[in-house]
C-alpha cells in the first residue's frame, strides 16, 4: 500500500492563493477555494449516503461543478463512473447496470435522460442540489492509495459489448509523472482544457492541474473562435486536441501565428494524417502527437520536442515509466517497420476491465495488455501507428466500434443481418456506413433514422446504408468487412 495525502489538499495547502480553474465569462478560483467546494460537496454526498467505494455514476457536461464533484467523490473514496453525455437512455442503462452503480449524479440538462432510466435500486440526485451548500464538516479520506480504484470508464468492445476500464489513483499519477517528465513543467503554463471530462483525455488535465499547480481554463465546448482567443490573449501554453479540432484552429488562425507562450498542441484521438502535420509545421504550431487509450489513463507515447518535425507523424516513444513491443501475427516480436499489435505494459495500464474476466485472461499477460492497435517500430525505436484498431472507426475523436451497431441494428424486426464499415470524410476522418440485409419487407429512410436516434448515440449512427442480399462472410460465418470497404470505396470512386 502507497498512501499519499489527497492531491487537491496537498496542491491547496502548497499553492492556496494559486489560480486553479478560469472559467470563459472571467470567473477564476483558486486551489484553496477548489478545495472548500470539493470538500463542501463531499460532505453533503456523504450525508445523502455514498460511502467508500460506493459505485457512482456522474451524467455532466464540462463546468466548475463536474469538476469539483471529481475532487468530490475522490474525497469519499467513491468508484466513480463518468459517462459520454452522447449516449442514448439504452446505452447509459447498460453501464449503469453492468458497473453496478447505486448513484447517478446528473446535471439540470440531462433530467429527460435520467426520467427514461428504469433501474432497480439506482438513486439519482441533481448535481446543482449539491453546489457549494453550507454544511457541517464530515470526516473526509485525506489520504489516496495509489492501488485504490479512483474510476471505472467505458469503453466498446469489439464484441460490441462495451468494458469498463478500471482506473486507479496510480495510474493517474503515474500518467501525470510521465506527462511532465516528457513536456517538462513550465512555471508560467496554463493548460485549455475543452476536450470533455468524462473522457480519459480530459479527466487526465484534471489530476495534472492539482499535482503541478497548474492553471485550467475550463471550456464547456470545443468553440473554436473562445478557444483561438484564449491561446491569443490569454496565455494558453498547452491545449489538447483531436485532428478534427487541429484543422478547424488551423483555418481559424489563418495567415496569423500562434504567439511565443503557446508551447505545445498535444494531439491524440488517433493517427493524424500527414497533410495536417505538414501544413502545421508550415504554421510553426508546436504539435505532439500523442498515442494512448483509456486503458493506459491517458497518454502512454508522446512525440518529444526535438523529434516533432524531424520524426513527422510518429507519435513517438513510450514515456518515462511506460514499456512497448510490437507482435507479429506470429506471436514474436516484430521486426523493424514491421507491423503488428502494440502491446504496452506499465504503472499507467489498467489492472483490468470490470467484471470480464475471460476479456482480462485473453487481453493482459504478465501485466503486458494487448492493445489490438496496429502499428510498427522505426530504426530509433519511435512508434509509428497505422490502424487504432482492426475495424476500428474513429469519427472527431470519438471511438466507434462497427459490431456494437451491428448489433443494435439487427435487433430490428425488419433487419436480418448488418454490416458497418468506416469511409473517409473530410470533417470527422471517418463516418460509420451500414450494409443490411432486410426480412419480408423493405425499411425506408425515415424508419432506419428513427430507429438509429432512438438506440444510438449520434456520432454512431451510420451517414450512409445500402440494403443488399447478403453479406460477404467465410466459411465460419464471420462477416469480411474488408469486402464491405472495398464496397464503400467503389461507391465513393463512382460519385
């Protein structure tokens, strides 16, 4: 056991007159009033009945009071479990009742959603009943132990069924430890944080800001003009992005360059296309292209300053404490500029999915996870990735696995069977289309795009569908999505 003091304490009692969190109309607080609200919060939860390892699921957007309410629960020693806001009533169900979660802490915007839920023994309480109330001091963990279980996040499978990803306080502070020794800590940085908080990439800024003393500007939205005025203005020294947010702050700037203070345009969300990074490096924007999972909290490759132009589109070399090896179809590790699976061991990578035990015995050996991702070494050990996934569709960031829609859409009565591929598109990178295969009657577009909203979240709902007689398989029955893309690609040459 590792046991240190709560970070938030700790960072309060070092910094307590520290800007902590700037808010976009102006509103600033430190880390010593962050910590009464955390604490404040804390108290009322602990009074409504949540206790130390209390399962508890959080539906917010990005504001000061999701993340207070992060500190919050920390300070209870609840396993909390945030979920993506763009999830249908279905879906959160399913994570809601899969983590056996006993609390739902929901913002105003979300109670159509939460009156939906039908869940035996689920309390669900709004998060504004909780904000900065007045209340008698309760007894609070003041210490972590970095072996506690701090989150359970999920992520799809591709059974289609998603996991949860079981965080715990080490990973994050391993994550935050690697980050700074990669980057380097800068007295005057001020890290944007708009990416969303329910997100691995956006909790991670979080937990660095407490154990850096490091300023958050708090966006609610990815708005590309606030956010092109903050770097400009307001001495923004490290954002997070995807590449779909990179090309619209590229068009944004213009014929203007980014000024002196902004160091660092950390990118993830999978592989950027060279175009991109070319056209960045033309505009002289420090971009680090990042590699990581919410398997490994975050980051677990960064490319490294000295490298980011000369090793252009390689997302670099594990950080400091983090281990990486590529193997072959062959089950040896792979060669130089071979492609295989990236399989990553370290202090950042989970000790495991929620409840899978058979997932765990398949995916993680020795502490070594199995990531699925293709990718393949250079000559100087730099990580070069080539495919997130198999049949992975990464869509503005956003992870989509092709079997979970497959599955929702052949729980249609009409639908006999259903295949989805990704094609490209010059917003997202990617789009799901869908192939199906229909019973005794056909479905029109009105239909198939009611049915979609009602069981998908909307970033995964196909753009494009072709009903054809069947779908290519082998003999084992497994669907060939390879022929399906082929497909889209002849489609997308014909128009």
């Amino acid at each position: 056991m590792t046991a240190m003091r709560h970070w938030l304490s700790k960072r309060a009692d070092f910094s307590p007159n520290t800007e902590a969190v700037v808010l976009t109309n102006g509103d600033t607080f430190t880390f010593k009033q962050l910590e009464i609200h955390a604490k404040s919060m804390a108290a009322n939860l602990r009074r409504q009945g949540i206790h130390p390892n209390s399962h508890v699921g959080v539906l917010a957007n990005n504001s000061y009071p999701f993340l207070v309410l992060i500190h919050a629960l920390n300070y209870l020693g609840a396993v909390s479990f945030l979920i993506n806001t763009r999830l249908t009533s279905q879906e959160i169900c399913f994570q809601l009742e899969d983590g056996e979660v006993e609390w739902l802490l929901y913002s105003e915007g979300y109670s159509n959603v939460v009156s939906e839920l039908n869940i035996t023994g689920l309390t669900s309480i709004k998060l504004n009943h909780l904000l900065m109330e007045e209340s008698e001091p309760v007894k609070l963990d003041e210490e972590v132990d970095l072996s506690q279980l701090s989150h359970i996040l999920y992520t799809s499978g591709t059974t289609g069924k998603p996991k949860g990803v079981q965080l715990t306080y080490g990973n994050h502070w391993w994550s935050a430890i690697n980050s700074a020794l990669n980057l380097g800590l800068n007295q005057h940085d001020r890290w944007l944080l708009s990416v969303p908080m329910f997100h691995v990439s956006g909790l991670s800024i979080i937990y660095r800001s407490v154990i850096y003393g490091m300023p958050i500007h708090l966006h609610e939205t990815f708005d590309v003009e606030a956010i092109h005025k903050d770097i400009m203005y307001n001495e923004i020294t490290i954002v997070s992005v995807v590449s779909v947010m990179l090309e619209q702050l590229l068009e944004q700037l213009g014929d203007n360059f980014y000024p002196n203070t902004f160091r660092c345009m950390l990118l993830g969300g999978g592989p950027a296309s060279k175009p991109l990074l070319e056209k960045c490096r033309a505009k002289e924007v420090p971009v680090y292209q990042t590699y990581g999972m919410t398997e490994t909290a975050s980051q677990f490759c960064t490319l490294d300053e000295n490298n980011a132009f000369n090793k252009l589109g390689s997302a670099g070399k594990p950080l400091f404490s983090n281990r990486l090896k590529i193997m072959s179809h062959h089950g040896e590790e792979a060669g130089v500029h071979e492609v295989g699976e990236i399989v990553v061991k370290g202090p950042t990578v989970t000790k495991g999915y929620y409840n899978r035990p058979e997932e765990n015995k398949r995916t993680i050996n020795d502490g070594w996870l199995k990531t699925g991702d293709l990718g393949y070494l250079d000559e100087d050990h730099f990580l070069y990735v080539v495919d997130r996934r198999k049949d992975l569709i990464i869509s503005g960031g956003e992870n989509i696995y092709p079997a979970e829609i497959e599955g929702i859409l052949k729980s249609h009565p009409q639908i006999k069977d259903a295949g989805v591929v990704g094609k490209e598109d010059d917003r997202w990178g990617q789009v799901p289309v869908a192939f199906i295969v229909v019973k005794d009657r056909s479905i029109d577009n009105d239909e198939f795009e009611q049915f979609c909203h009602q069981h998908l979240a909307k970033y995964k709902i196909p753009k494009d569908w072709h009903v054809v007689k069947e779908l290519p398989r082998n003999a084992a029955k497994k669907l060939l999505r390879h022929r399906l893309a082929e497909q889209v690609n002849q489609k997308e040459g014909e128009t």
